[in-house]
C-alpha cells in the first residue's frame, strides 16, 4: 500500500469531524423536503408551480436526481469510505456525476422561470452552469488520470451541489435581516416585493459563500508546510 494510502487507511473519524455533521443535515434535508415531490403533486410543491407545462416536470426531476446527488456527494466526501472501499467510492462517484448532471440540467430549466425577477434568474442559472462545468471536467480529469484535477473540480461541484442546503439556512437568515416584519406580518408573503429582494440575495448567496469556501479549502495552506516555511 502507497504511503499515501496508508495514511489515508489511518484517518479515523474524528480527525473528519464535518462528516458526520454534514450527512445529518443532508438527511433532515431529504427528509423534509422530499416527500413534497415524490407523489408528483403540484398542490404540494414548495414554490409556486404555474409557471407553464416545463417548470414542473423540470422540477421534481431536479429534486429527485438532486437527492440521488447529495446521497452519493456525502459518500464522495467520506474519507474512510474512499481509504478502504475504494470501489464503493468509484462507482459512487460514477452515480453522483450522472445525477448531478440531470439535476443541473433541471435546474438550468426551473431557473429560467424566477419567482423573484432577473436577479434570482442569473444566479441560478450561473449555478446550474457552474455545476454542470464542474461536473464535466471533474469527469474529463479523472478519465484522463489526472486525478489532483479530478479532486479540484469534484471538491468545486460538491460545494456547488450543496447550495439548496445551504439556501435553507440563507432564505430565513436574510428574511430576518431585511424584512423582519415577514415574521410577524401575514401580509408580507411570498411574491410581494420585500420578499423577493431576500430570495434574490439567497439565490446568490448560497452558491457563492459554498465555492468561496471550496476555493479556500483547495488553496489552503496545511500548518505543517506553513512552518516549515517560515523556519527557511
């Protein structure tokens, strides 16, 4: 076994502790929010569905796909799982790219039909561009073998991925912030313009805090090689 391997194999839990936090939140997500879409009924959906015959169909299959997509991301993510079943972890990482490119595809279709004007289009469909970008080359690397590029562009899709978790946790955020009466008045609700203006910042920001995060997380500097820099 390469030494990088085997200092993989030794990796226990704990020095990982975001995994564990990160598949929890991943199944409450699922949890609560799935269920909405998998009878296919429109009367259930979260946000408004009469938006022509596409949005809907486009929809449920981004969720559905997008579930698939953040089950095996989890997977990607877990190092263990990589260390000592690599197999499980390739032909996750086969799953997860066929989902995620069928779920960026539907998303490149749902966001063309904004519920909050042209600044919530934009972002989510430079979401659903970057996802797809990122997917492919991720692909395109490690088929190449090139696989630093592999991990670089899959850690960068991941981020991506995980963006409608993250806008979970931005939408009530800003709604607080910016209009908090939202929270105490029935008549600011969805589609009025107070709203709108949190749901456009919610549709960016949560994409671009996660790749910011991704960018860091690649181009970080590990403690060890930072002394032994500054010893020289």
């Amino acid at each position: 076994m390469p030494g990088a391997e085997r200092e993989r194999a030794a990796t226990r839990w704990w020095r990982r502790p975001w995994i564990a936090p990160l598949a929890v939140v991943t199944g409450v997500f699922l949890v609560t929010a799935l269920p909405r879409y998998v009878g296919l009924d429109p009367t259930l959906s979260l946000v408004p569905t009469d938006r022509g015959p596409a949005f809907y169909p486009a929809l449920v299959t981004h969720i559905l796909a997008g579930s698939v997509m953040l089950t095996a991301g989890v997977l990607q993510l877990w190092p263990w799982l990589r260390a000592n079943h690599p197999r499980v972890h390739r032909w996750s990482g086969r799953v997860y790219v066929v989902s995620a490119l069928v779920s960026g595809t539907g998303a490149l279709v749902t966001s063309q039909f904004p519920s909050a004007g042209v600044g919530q289009q934009v972002g989510n469909t430079m979401l659903a561009v970057l996802l797809l970008t990122c997917t492919l080359l991720g692909y395109r690397a490690v088929r190449q073998r090139r696989f630093a590029d592999h991990r670089e562009w899959m850690v960068r899709s991941t981020a991506l991925a995980f963006s409608i978790v993250a806008n979970r946790f931005w939408a009530p955020v800003l709604i607080a912030i910016y209009v908090p009466g939202a929270l105490t008045n029935p008549d600011i609700g969805f589609g009025s313009p107070e709203i709108e203006g949190a749901a456009i910042a919610s549709a960016w920001m949560s994409w671009v805090v996660n790749l910011l995060f991704a960018e860091w997380w690649l181009h970080r500097r590990p403690k060890g090689r930072a002394r032994v820099q500054k010893a020289r």
